[in-house]
C-alpha cells in the first residue's frame, strides 16, 4: 500500500542521510557499515511493529498486536546487544515470535479476525 511505500522510502532517505553525516564526521568505514545495519535493522522493525500493532485496531486480532510488540522489543534488544549477535537475535527471536504468532493463528482458526464496523464499540 500507499503507506508501506512511504514509510520505507522515508527510513531508506533518513538513514542515507544519517550514514553521510556520520562519514563525513570521519568515522571509519567498517564501524559506518555498523551503525548502518543497526539503524537500519532498528527503523525498519520500528515501522513494521507499528503496522501491525495498527492491524489489531482494523482486524481486532490480539495477535497482530503482540507481534507487533514482539518485533520492537527483539529489534531494541539486537540494537543494545553486541553488532556480531544483531542479525542471530532477529532470526531467532524475531522470525520465531512470527512462526509462533503463525501457528496461534492457524490452530485458533482466525476466528475473531474481522474488520471492526464504523461506530461498533469493542
């Protein structure tokens, strides 16, 4: 969607801008790939968590939220680890937390995913 397009091409033009400032700062070029992959990592996660935390509003799904949640939590905790473990930790407990929000989904049978009507109250 219109919204995915946007906050992507937003992130990918800040971090740009971010990654000059810093080399222009003369910091080196193996620690600037760092601070890239981690920023980087970060502010996509920050967004994706936040799209689905909004899709427990639209499709009133618990799930879609704690996913949400999930993946900003394991994003900050890959952050504030050392850069060798950041993309361990997001494999691991980032695809984890989806294979298990998956599997919830699946054995529960979506059955309270439904759009919420205009002027319906929760």
């Amino acid at each position: 969607s219109v919204a995915w397009v946007i906050a992507f091409t937003s992130i990918f033009l800040f971090a740009g801008r971010i990654a000059e400032l810093i080399e222009a700062a003369g910091v080196p070029a193996a620690q600037l790939q760092e601070i890239h992959s981690v920023l980087m990592n970060l502010l996509v996660c920050l967004v994706i968590g936040v799209i689905y935390m909004v899709g427990n509003a639209l499709w009133r799904s618990p799930v879609e939220w704690a996913l949400g949640a999930w993946i900003i939590a394991v994003a900050v905790a890959a952050t504030l680890a050392p850069f060798e473990w950041l993309f361990l930790i997001m494999a691991v407990a980032g695809g984890g937390g989806f294979l298990l929000g998956a599997a919830v989904l699946h054995f529960r049978g979506n059955r309270r995913h439904r759009p919420v009507e205009e002027g319906s109250r929760r």
